[in-house]
C-alpha cells in the first residue's frame, strides 16, 4: 500500500545480532523519532537511558538473562518519570501526589507509544530487535542498577543491534476476534482454541506451550511483586 504500512507490516522481533554497530546518526535519528510520538498532554512522561557499555549490559543480562541483551549493540531502557512532574510541583511550591493506576498509565503508555515508534525507525534503517519486559520481574534490582529515583520505574528495555535471524511475520489473531463493529462482542472458548492452532501452526517444533497455556501461567496466578513493591518505594502506588 505504501512503504511506511509495508515497513509496519514486515514487523518481527529480533533477538539475535550480528557484531555491526548502529551508527551514532542513525540512533540519534531512532531516538528522535521515538520522542516525536504522541503524549498526554505533552507531559512526556518517561525517560530513555541508552545503554551501549559491555558492563551496564553484563549487569542487565545478570539481572534478566536474556541473550538478547548481551548481543545488542545499542539497549534503551524505557522510565516512566513523575520525578520531572515533582520538580514543576517544587517549583510552584505544590503538593504533590503522582501516586495511582491513572499516573502509571499516563507514563506507561507515553512510553509504550515512544518504545513503538524508535522500533519502528530502527526497522526502516535496516535494524531489529525486541522489546524486554521481564526486567520488571527485577524492578527493583534495575532501578538500583540504573540509579531511578524517586517517581520513576522501568518499564522495558529495547535491545537493538543488525539482526542475525529472520522469522515470518507472527500471525495475529483473527481480524473479527479482535475488531468489533460499534460495540463489544464477547467471544466463546472457539475463538481461542482457533488462534492456539494459529501459533501451533506457526511456531512448529519451536512451540513449547500452546498460546492459552501462555495466557494461563501469566493470568493464572497473582501477579509477580517486584513492580509492585518497586512503585510503592517510589510513591506511585
Ligand atoms: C511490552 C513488551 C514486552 C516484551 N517482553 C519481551 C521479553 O521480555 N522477552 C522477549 O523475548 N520478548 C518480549 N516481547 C516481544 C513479544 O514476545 C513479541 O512482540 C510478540 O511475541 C509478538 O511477536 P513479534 O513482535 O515478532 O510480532 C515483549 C513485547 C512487548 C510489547
């Protein structure tokens, strides 16, 4: 249809590298188009910490061993940040409250849209990778690691480098179990036994747990603790 849909369609995560750097214009040029993206209320509610050392990335593999992150030439980690909002409240000499699942949501979709869009930008200049969420099952490991302070937390990294595999675009679920026509439709158990068949069909031998065994050992007990008790030391919760 056009080359930027065609771009968003090829997508597929990267998590394996070649040794070819990521020149310092183009990340310059992924960064910026990371921050160009949309924001509540142009509050702009996150930090990025690049991450380029061998020993900040030895540190974060330590922490969440995944290869990905020592392969990768260049890691943005993704903060969401009240800590600048605290300084705005200092200056007006304001209360100040930054606690909730509204503010944790205004950070953390600012960061999502911004996380998008710098991934995105790589794909166009030839790059990959794959955004890393399980750095919040250590919240507070990286939060020490990375020097957050208060009013901050990590959300994901994003490890980027040349990509050293190539997988076919992962099907999504079905267009009509996902878009509705002008009101929610609620969907039996076939629609999720369809798309487990979907991704077996996909992954192949690589499949270790069908997709709703997945969603079970995530949605089938409480939630992990260290975001949780992550936010409560920053006052977000
Ligand atoms: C917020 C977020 C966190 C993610 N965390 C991880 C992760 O920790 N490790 C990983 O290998 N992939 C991670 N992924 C990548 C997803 O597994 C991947 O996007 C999904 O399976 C769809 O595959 P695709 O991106 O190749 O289309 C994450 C994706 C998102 C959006």
């Amino acid at each position: 249809m056009n080359e930027t849909i065609d771009l968003m369609l090829s997508h597929s995560s990267v998590r394996r590298f070649t040794e070819e750097a990521i020149s310092e214009e183009h990340l310059q040029a992924i960064i910026s188009a990371g921050r160009a993206a949309s924001t509540w209320k142009n509050f702009q509610s996150y930090s990025i910490i690049v991450v380029r050392s061998n020993e900040k990335k030895e540190a974060l593999h330590a922490l969440t061993p995944q290869p990905a992150i020592l392969q990768a030439d260049t890691i943005l980690l993704f903060v969401g940040d009240h800590y600048r909002a605290s300084k705005a409240a200092e200056l007006h000499q304001s209360d100040f409250d930054a606690k909730g699942p509204e503010n944790l949501l205004i950070s953390s979709v600012d960061a999502a849209l911004a996380g998008q869009n710098s991934l995105l930008a790589a794909e166009s200049l030839g790059y990959g990778g794959v955004f890393i969420g399980m750095i919040r099952h250590v919240a507070c490991e990286v939060a020490a690691l990375f020097k957050l302070p208060d009013y901050t937390y990590p959300i994901f990294c994003i490890a980027l480098g040349k990509p050293n595999q190539h997988f076919p675009v992962k099907p999504r679920l079905p267009h009509d179990a996902i878009v509705f026509q002008e009101e929610y439709k609620e969907q039996g158990l076939e629609t999720v036994l369809a798309y487990d068949q979907i991704q077996s069909d996909y992954a192949g031998a690589r499949q270790k747990e069908t997709w709703s065994e997945r969603l079970v050992a995530q949605f089938g007990q409480a939630e992990q603790e260290s975001t949780k008790t992550l936010l409560k030391e920053k006052h977000l919760l």
